[in-house]
C-alpha cells in the first residue's frame, strides 16, 4: 500500500468514527478556514477567533491578502504567536492558490 491509499484509507475510518465535527475556528469559507487554522499553532481557538476580524476586514480572500505587507499581516496577528513565520506562510500561501489554484483552496488535498 502506498502512502496516498494509506491517506485515503486513514480518512475513510476517521470519516467513520467521526462523521460531523464542529469546527470551533470562525469562518466563512474555505480560505478563511486554511487561514484560521494556520494561525492556531501554538495558538488557542478562542484567541484566533479574536484576531481573525481584524484579519479578515483587511483581507479575506488571497488577491487582497497579497495586497498586504507581511510586516502588517504580522502585527495583526501577533497575539496569536509565532508571527513572524504565519505572517510570511499566509502571505506565501495566498500566492500558492493565486498561482497554481486560480486564488481558491483545492477541495481534496490531492488537487
């Protein structure tokens, strides 16, 4: 078994076990989803859920956040920790989807 069949068998039982799980991070669409969850290493839901509007207002979708320094992307997330490489893996993974997604977040993790 190679290790794409093991993935795909992996998340076939977790699908099983756990067929609907709440997802405690605020969103309101794939994009800022992936952003969310970047920012909660070492970072706890409630103070993601906390720095996300101010995010978010600047910038929800990938064509405005490359729009940002990665010096401004970083003060506002400062509080969520580690900001000096979030804010440089937001602004790098914006230009991923730009470029090789048409600015949207794949559904499966094999597009």
């Amino acid at each position: 078994m190679n290790q794409i069949e093991r993935a795909l068998e992996i998340a076939q039982i977790l699908e099983e076990l756990y067929p609907t799980t709440p997802i405690p991070l605020n969103h309101a669409d794939p994009y800022t989803l992936l952003i969310a969850v970047l920012l909660s290493a070492q970072c706890t839901d409630e103070r993601v859920n906390k720095v996300t509007p101010f995010l978010f207002a600047e910038a929800d979708n990938p064509y405005d956040m490359i729009k940002m320094e990665v010096e401004e992307i970083k003060s506002i997330i400062r509080p969520c920790g580690l900001s000096p490489s979030k804010s440089k893996a937001i602004y790098n993974l914006s230009h991923i989807l730009i470029d090789e997604h048409n600015g949207e977040v794949p559904a499966d993790w094999q597009s």
